[in-house]
C-alpha cells in the first residue's frame, strides 16, 4: 500500500466521523454545531456530548469553544483527535490512544453466517442490543428501542446497519458509512453471549461485501486489531479518545 493513501486516513477518519455523527444527531433530533475545525452533537442526559475534531491542532479559541461545551454537557462526554494534535488533558477526562486503519479497495471472503442489511425496526432494534451489550453502553441501559439507532439514522444517505445472525439469533452488528468516496466502520459489537464464534469476522465480511470499490477506515481497539489486519487492515497513526465515561 502507498504511503499516501495511508497518511490520509486520520483525515478521511475525521470527515467520515463527522458525517456518522451529525448523521446521528440528526436522526436523534438533537443539537448539530458546525464549527471550521471540529463538530459536535449535543445530545441529552444519556447520549450525551460528542465532539469530532476536523483538523491537526486546533487553535486557543476553538479549544475554549470546546470547553464551554464540555462544561454545559448534560450527559457523558465523549472526544475524538482522530491526528492527536490537540491537547485537551485539562478537562480531567479518560483518554487513551487507539490506532486509525486503512483498507484499500478489494473483495473478501464470504462470511460463515448471514449477514444482512438491517432494514426494519425489528433488526435495528437488535442491533442495538448488540451493540449496547457489546460495548457495556450502560447509559443506555434500560434500552429503549430507537434509542441508539433511530429508525431515521437508516434512512440517511450513506449509513447503513449490519447484523449478523447466528443460530437464527442476532449475535453481532456494525455501522458502515460512505462519504466523500471512502467508507467508515463504527460499532463493530458482539455480546458477550457470541464471543469466540467468529461473529466479528463474518460481520465484517459481510458488510465489506457491500463495500468493495471504496478504500475503509477504522479506528481499532486494542483487541480487534489483530482481527482487523487480517481482513487487510493497515495501521495508519494513533487517534486520541477522551471520556466522562
């Protein structure tokens, strides 16, 4: 893979992040604040604020904007420095690194289960559960269906929500999302019920089917890199995480 593309993807990450998330916001009815070197979405006492920052470094003024934000959440806060430019150690939140990735254009192999397209209620209401089990979203907990993929977010342009169905059960899901000619993974989940049964991989499998002409970034943790570089991930550079949580 060329040194270009790859040094590319925190960026591509940034603007795909950016576009999942206002996506989200929208759908949830909540506040989307445009700013030149971030966006954030305001959400409510569960959802919380989510901040994605744009561009490498941000200036004195946006990072005071970003405080005010930050000071006035009414719920979680989560941060994303997809270049780990920007230093926001002041705000005593968590923070930890996670490294962007980059997939180049190219098929796969087929998946070892069904892996479907959620386009009704009943699996987008599953796929949140799987989600919300798989990353112990506790805040959203009691679920309350649409609550964390509202049936709008499906119908916006480029999102679409994958689940992946093991002994007729959903035992896994992910978000994909293509803007600006490159694609994004978000929420790639598995409960805990389904670990260790190869639900990750066939996910993945199967929503990359759909997505064969696009270059896909990712940001991995640390236990789903090595899946992720098997399926042809490269690691590009460390985004910076904060959160409340």
């Amino acid at each position: 893979m060329s040194t270009e593309p790859l040094a590319e993807a925190p960026r591509r990450q940034a603007r795909n992040s950016a576009a999942f998330w206002a996506a989200t916001g929208r759908s949830r009815g909540h506040e989307v604040i445009h700013r030149p070197g971030y966006l954030a979405v305001a959400g409510d006492a569960r959802a919380g604020l989510r901040i994605l920052i744009q561009e490498p470094g941000l200036d004195a003024a946006a990072v005071a904007e970003i405080d005010g934000l930050v000071a006035a959440a009414t719920g979680p806060v989560d941060i994303e420095d997809p270049f780990s430019a920007t230093e926001l150690g002041h705000l005593g939140l968590r923070h930890w690194r996670m490294p962007v990735m980059l997939r180049p254009p190219g098929p796969v192999a087929a998946p070892a289960m069904e892996v479907l397209r959620a386009t009704d209620e009943k699996d987008l209401h599953a796929a949140e559960r799987a989600v919300i089990a798989g990353f112990e979203l506790n805040r959203f907990l009691p679920h309350r269906d649409g609550e964390l993929f509202p049936p709008a977010l499906i119908a916006e342009p480029g999102v679409d929500v994958f689940v992946a169905r093991l002994d007729g059960e959903v035992a896994g899901a992910c978000v994909t999302v293509v803007d600006g000619g490159f694609g994004s993974y978000y929420w790639v989940g598995t409960p805990p019920a389904f670990r260790s049964r190869g639900v990750g991989r066939a996910v993945m499998l199967g929503s990359l089917a759909q997505l064969p002409e696009v270059p896909v970034t990712l940001t991995a943790s640390r236990l789903g890199r090595p899946l992720y570089e098997s399926l042809g991930f490269h690691a590009a550079d460390d985004s910076t995480w904060y959160s409340s949580t």
